[in-house]
C-alpha cells in the first residue's frame, strides 16, 4: 500500500469520527491510530523502542 493511500484512509477516518463523534472523539480515535502504527511496526521489528526510549532521555550512541 502506497503512502497516499494510507494516508487517505486515515483522513477518511478521521473525517467520518468528526463528522459522527465530534471533535474530542476524533482525537481519540487519531491517538488509538497513532498507538496502533507504533505497536504495529515494533511487532515488525521496523521500530526499535529501546533506540527511541534512549533518545528521548537525551542519551546519544554510535551504535
């Protein structure tokens, strides 16, 4: 799936629990995607936590 079509999908989303929820409802349902992207790829090993942990503590490594 190309990234326009992803990012499509999630404005159609994010649209429609707007329109249906209001606006507070659409935040929620954008973090729950936003937590779901980031469970998905540490699950594919795309994203490595520990790397991400560390760098938002401010510890910076050659490896």
């Amino acid at each position: 799936m190309s990234s326009a079509t992803v990012g499509v999908a999630v404005g159609a989303v994010l649209a429609i629990s707007a329109v249906a929820f209001g606006f507070w409802a659409m935040l929620l349902v954008a973090l729950f995607m936003a937590v779901g992207a980031v469970v998905g790829r540490v699950v594919e090993g795309r994203l490595d936590l520990r790397g991400v942990l560390d760098a938002l503590r401010g510890k910076r490594t050659s490896s």
